[in-house]
C-alpha cells in the first residue's frame, strides 16, 4: 500500500467535513452517525477516528473551518471602539448572507443542532465565545457612553445584552426565511438604529464592510 502524504490526509480530512456539514444540514447532528459520514466521504469509520477524536471534534472542526475567515478585529483586553463593535457585528451578517457554506454551517449551529451528551463541549465553547463578544461590546459601549457629555441612557452591560440580542434575533430569522429580508441591509439598518437610539454616531454602519 502507498504510504499516505499530508496531501493525501488533508484531502481525506476535508472530504469528512464537506460530508458531515451537508448531512448536519440534511438529517440535523443527531440523526447523522459517523458511519453516514465515513460512507458520504468514501471513506471508513477509522478515516474518522484518525483525524477526529469524537463527533464533537468533528462539529468543532466545521464550524471552526466555515468561520476561521469572518472578518473582523481580534478581540483584545482593551476597550475598543463602539464603531470597531459594529464593523464586525455587520461583517458577520454579511459573510453568512454571502457565503453559502458559512451561511450552512451556522444554520447547523443554531437549528440543527442539540446541544446535550456529547456536544455538551461544543455548547461551552459556543457560550465561552458568546461571552466575549458580549465583554467585548460592553466595553466599548461603556467607553461610548463616558465619552458623551450627557448621562449615559442605560447601563452598558444592558445595552450590550440588547444589541447582541438584535443581531441573533436578525440571523436565526433569516437562517429560517432568508426570502423575507436582506439580512446584510436589515441588519445595517437595526444596528444603526440601535445606535441612535442610545444617542451615539451610526457612521459605522454607512460604510460597506
């Protein structure tokens, strides 16, 4: 037998996550075995188990794949701009809008997917994330707010929580009926709106991302 190159390995590897991601869409990460994978990819359950320890790997590795090229500003310890904040919000919404397979395994992630026994771990890292991005937003609604001769309008954590509830509210409407609205421009609109709403400058969303 010829001994297998990198090339080959990743060929393999790639072929297991193309498989999982269209079956997860299909059937949802329950319903789909390992063995429904291997047999998709043409390949075998131990093809599997040498690239991915478990199922969750499995998971973890597509979405990690579809989301590694979002753009957006690392995150970062210190406060950052309320505009920065936004610019990734709405470059988000536009990469998912845009990009089918990006656009597909977030579908996965929010409606075809069970979060309990051995995606437990995938949850907690999803949570971890979440929480980052809302640490995140509250920090640079805070430095917003101070930054502003007036009162701040509400309490920053508070603020954070609702923006961040607009736009998961935008995407797991659309992801369920992408014909009812333009999830880029709505979600343009929301954001800036919001913004105004709290007395600060929507010039971050005029700009296309």
């Amino acid at each position: 037998m010829a001994r297998r190159t990198k090339a080959d390995a990743q060929i393999t590897r790639s072929a297991l996550l193309d498989a999982a991601e269209l079956l997860f869409d299909e059937r949802g990460v329950s319903r789909t075995s390992l063995a429904d994978i291997a047999q998709a990819a043409g390949t075998t359950r131990g093809a599997i188990y040498w690239h991915f320890a478990d199922k969750a790997a499995l998971f973890d590795a597509m979405v990690e794949r579809a989301t590694a090229a979002l753009v957006g500003a690392p995150l970062a310890d210190e406060a950052p701009d309320i505009a920065e904040v936004c610019r990734g919000l709405l470059a988000g919404l536009t990469g998912i809008a845009t990009r089918p397979h990006l656009r597909r395994v977030m579908r996965i992630a929010i409606h075809r997917v069970e979060y309990v026994g051995e995606l437990g771990g995938a949850q907690a890292r999803h949570l971890s994330s979440h929480r980052e991005w809302m640490a995140r937003s509250e920090r640079a609604l805070a430095k917003a707010f101070a930054q502003q001769a007036r009162p701040a309008p509400m309490d920053s954590a508070l603020a954070a929580t609702g923006l961040q509830a607009l736009v998961e509210g935008l995407l797991q409407s659309w992801l369920l009926d992408p014909d009812a609205f333009d999830l880029e421009e709505t979600g343009r609109a929301c954001i800036a709106n919001w913004l105004r709403g709290l007395g600060l400058d929507d010039q971050a969303c005029a700009a296309r991302v």
